[in-house]
C-alpha cells in the first residue's frame, strides 16, 4: 500500500511515464512486504518547480507508506528512484528530494487495512 | 480542518465536480467535529495514474485532517469516499486507496490553531 | 530541507510566481535553520480548489520539513505565508489553509539525511 508520487518541472513523454512507473514496480521490493501489486504511482510533468531559488530541472518524490518502514529501507529506495529519474530524465541527483510519509490509516476497496 | 485531495486518472465533468465536493462535505461529517465549514476540497482529473502497473481507471484521495480521528472514524469516511467516486466516476473500489494523515500544525486566517 | 507546494484555484502570472517563489526564500527562514538553499518550491495555478463549499478564490499551502520545527516557528510562518498571498495573489486569509508535516526520513543527492 505505498503510493509514490513524482513532481517534475521537465516534460516526460508517454514511453518516459511507462519506464518510470514500471521501474518504481521493481524499486519498490526496497520496502520490505511492498510490490507493484499494491503500488500506485502518480506522474506531474512540466510542474512549477523551483529548487534552491532557481527553475532548472528538479524533481520532489513523495512516497506514501501504510504501516511504515524503516530507514534503511527508505535509503535503500532514495537510491534506486534516484537514479532512474537521472537515467530516464536526465536529472542531477542533488536536484532530487524524495521524502517519506507513513500512516497507520490507509482505505483500499472501500475499507481501511 | 481537513483537505480532501482526490486524484484520479479519469475526465471529471464541471457537474461531476460540483457533485463530489458537495458530497465530500456531507461526507465528512463521519469525523466528529468536522464538517463542510471548515473543509477544503482539491480535485485532479485525468492524472497520470497507475495501480498494479496498469493506468485503467483509478483515484487516490488523500484526506489531512488537524488533530486526528480515530480509526473507526477513518474507516467510515473511506466507505463513504468510495462508493461516492464509484457512483460519480464509476471507480472499482478496488482501484481507489484513501490515505490518511493528521497533524496538530495547521493553520488559518494567518495563524495556526 | 523543507518543501512548500501552493495549491491555488486562480490564475498566476509568470512574474507572480517568481515573486512568490523568492519571497518563500526569504520567509522560510521563519524554520530554525531553514534557508532557500535547501528549499523546493511547488507552485499549482488554476487548481480546482473547493473551501467551505465555494470555490471562491483560496489557497492550500502543503509545508513539508525534514525534522520538524516547534509550533511557534510553524505559526510565525503561517503569518508570512498568509500576507504574501495575500498581497500578490489577492487571497483574502481566511481562505488560505496552510498544513504542516515533518518526517525523519528524506533523501537527497541519492541518500537520506
């Protein structure tokens, strides 16, 4: 149940979106317990994005966990989300933030886990 | 306080819109104290959205809420939510998650409660 | 380490945005040890923003910080928020929202702090 959103102020073509959202399938076994089955995944191009007071090409990965888990984990996942937006997207890691998120309460099919 | 933000990958009408925010604000009276006078309502249609790596119809509503409620009370607001995009929008439950987060910083009219 | 994402239902010229963006630089330092330099900035024009059930002109300001700051330093950012909104975009205060969240976990140049 995590939900990996991504911001960017550069544009991502339709075979770009396609990469990524199947990438971060694979990136996301880094959390223990979670898989593509239950992750959804959120793409903003061409975002209003201004990082250290400039507009060059940054990105903000916000990553949504029920339950949590722990920061090595997390670790782990900033490496591997970060290097995919360099390699698809051409983005210097030190333009990226990925920040993480958890919560106990999180709905799915009309209930909550 | 709260902020309902729905994200969906599907075209959502002007009359649709209008449906979903008056709903969410009798919606969310299922968190006690809460209601339409103090609630904040975001919709994004036609994102860029994936589930279980396919982009078939699907919404992430995130709901943040000053202070809290239980979880009874969240589980409440999740059944209300999804039978109300799936009425609106024609979602499968099964491809709506609702997350949720509290925080006791929020602030209005210039200052924080 | 702290983002702030504006979510707006009015439109917002480019100037605007480029007074805005710097004015958050300076209004950031309102966060013990927060300075522009660690600063990303989102800025969303023409939302579809719903607050008390209207769609008057409103604001969600979404501040995020790696590690948190106390509540005085929260509310004082709130007041500045709150009037440079006020002042460049026309947003009356009691239609602006500004939530907080802070979290341990936040990765950047590939690695989490």
């Amino acid at each position: 149940m995590p939900f990996i959103n991504v911001k960017t102020n550069v544009p991502v073509g339709s075979d770009k979106e396609k990469a990524i959202k199947s990438a971060l399938g694979r990136d996301i076994t880094a959390l223990p317990g979670k898989t593509e089955n239950w992750l959804m995944v959120g793409l903003e191009p061409e975002c209003h994005l201004w990082f250290k007071g400039t507009d060059e090409p940054a990105a903000l990965v916000d990553v949504s966990v029920y339950g949590g888990a722990d920061a090595d984990a997390y670790r782990a996942l900033t490496g591997k989300v970060s290097a995919l937006l360099a390699e698809e997207l051409g983005l210097k890691p030190d333009r990226i933030y990925v920040k993480y998120s958890s919560t106990p309460d999180w709905g799915w099919n009309g209930d909550n886990f």
